[in-house]
C-alpha cells in the first residue's frame, strides 16, 4: 500500500504578481525536494479537473461562475487585496479542488493509504460566497463533503495546522453535522475569525488559538489537550489536513516558531488517529507556507511521516 502525490501543471500557470508570497515558486521548491530519490515510491498521479457537481457542495453555482469568469484574458485581476487571478487561474483553482476529492477517492476505495496534495491556490479561507486569502474554492472543505456525499461516510474530520485560522472551513461546517473542523492558528491575526469559544452548531469545532511568539510547546498542547480529543470523541471516519507550513519559524508570514519536527510529530498524531477510527484514511492538502526552503524541508518532513505510515 502507498502514499499518493497529486500535482498538476496547471499549478503554475496561477499567477499573482511581483511579491506575492503565494507564487508558483512555492510548489517548484517542493517539487524539486520530492524529486529525492527518497521520495521515489510516492504514487505521483496527475490531479484531475473537479465539475461543478463537486464545487456546488460548498459554494452556490452563482460563485463559482463568478470567480471562474473573473479571469483575465492578460495582465492580473485583484479579488480582492490579496486574492489574485492570471490567465489559468481557474483551471489551477479547479484541478487544486480536484485533487483534493480524487485523493479522497483513492484512500476510500483502498487504492492508496493516504497522500499528499501539492496544490495551489490554497483553499481554506474561501467561504461560500467569497473568494479570500489567496484562496478560491475550499478544496478541503469540498473534498470532506465529497467523502460524506459520494462515499456514504458519516463524520469527515478537518484538521487545520496553517498558522491561519480557515476561516471559509468553518464557516462552511459550522451547522454540518457530519463535519468537524480542528484547527490551530496564531491569534489575533488574518483573517481574525477562530476564537476558542467557537463551537459551531453540534460542537463541531474546536480552535486553539495559539499566541504570538509561542512555539512547539504551546503547539504540541494544544493539540493534545484541545484538538486531538474533541477529534477522538467525533471518531472520524477519514481525516483531511490542511497542511499549511507558515506557523514555521523562518515564515515571513506570521509569527508562531514552529520547526520541522513539529509538522512530523502532529502528522504522526493525526497518522495514529486515522489507524484508531478511520482505517487509516487520511489525506492532506497544501494551504500556506511562505519561505521556500522552510516550506520544502517541512513538506518533506510532512510527507516522509505519511509514506511510514503505510
Ligand atoms: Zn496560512
């Protein structure tokens, strides 16, 4: 059994402009640190396009016409002061949703164990009617609906590691039964939205947000006391990460001073999670993460910690 990589081309056609920290040279460093002979039994699979069919889970049919048909012919259009789309952003953004539930497909039909989606743009602050944060679909939020919907699965799980509270993912669980969403975060800080008391509408979200400043310690307990339980009691029967890379230390981004060692002790975690309840169904998507080498040495560490599971 295996661990699956999903990328696509097209990924690198979404671009955003001189000194935009979501640039396609994010996904060239992780490219080239896959490219590893260690990495050499990575399952790599080519992403494919999602249909409306998947992005009408989350998002009204009103926005995604809206967003696919602001693209530009030439030049940049601004979404909003940091969302951007170039010429191919669309396809980037609906092969990005793509992977996300093929992935979902593998791991439940016993084609894969788990895998990895190295995707852009991210997802998780894109809310129903509202493209933000760089992000256009919510590819993870979809994706878990697309496990319940397609699947017959009961509770899908998000667990969100970004430095970023996912805003969109929350909003777009809060009243879903089936949904839980997890989620540690530097706060206050973009895009302001996670506070601890949030509890969605069947106790189904749990925030820990973690201070500025704060590091592993402060990470590793709340993961212990806050979102691993509440994620043991829900019994996920698939786990989805949103594995942004940007609570790093060297992270231009944000201001928690996570280290490698930290996203491969937390994958281990949620590794060990899947084995309890969801018969090792896990799949995890790239959000953020915003220092090229920083980013590269944790996806590898990230992804080296899924492909022992196997
Ligand atoms: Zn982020």
């Amino acid at each position: 059994m295996t661990t699956q990589l999903y990328v696509h081309p097209s990924y690198l056609d979404h671009r955003t402009g001189p000194h935009h920290p979501e640039r396609p040279e994010r996904l060239e460093a992780i490219q080239q640190v896959l490219a590893h002979d260690m990495f050499d039994a990575l399952i790599r699979i080519e992403a494919p396009r999602a249909d409306d069919s998947l992005l009408t889970l989350m998002h009204p049919k009103g926005q995604v016409d809206r967003v696919l048909t602001s693209e530009p012919d030439q030049g940049l259009v601004h979404l909003d002061p940091d969302t951007v789309m170039s010429p191919g952003s669309g396809d980037a953004a609906l092969h990005a949703t793509g992977a996300v539930c093929a992935a979902v497909d593998a791991v439940v039909d016993g084609a894969a164990d788990n895998a990895f989606c190295a995707v852009r743009p991210p997802g998780h602050h894109a809310e129903a009617s509202q493209a933000m944060g760089f992000c256009l679909f919510n590819s993870v939020a979809i994706a878990a609906e697309h496990a319940r919907q397609a699947h017959g699965i009961a509770r899908a799980a998000v667990i969100d590691f970004d430095v970023h509270h996912g805003n969109g993912t929350q909003a777009l669980f809060w009243d879903r039964e089936g949904l839980f969403y997890g989620s540690t975060h530097q706060y206050p800080h973009y895009p302001g939205t996670g506070a601890a008391d949030d509890t969605g509408a069947y106790n189904n979200i749990v925030n820990a947000p973690l201070a500025a400043h704060t590091g592993s310690e402060a990470f590793r307990a709340a993961m212990e006391t806050r979102i691993l339980p509440a994620l043991d009691a829900f019994r996920p029967e698939i786990i989805l990460i949103s594995a942004g890379f940007d609570a790093h230390q060297q992270d231009p981004l944000a201001n928690l001073n996570l280290i490698e060692e930290d996203f491969a002790w937390a994958t281990d975690q949620l590794v060990a999670m899947a084995d309890l309840h969801a018969g090792g169904r896990l799949v995890s998507s790239l959000e953020g993460g915003y220092d090229l080498d920083a980013l590269a040495t944790s996806v590898a560490t990230h992804v080296i910690r899924l492909m022992a599971a196997t």
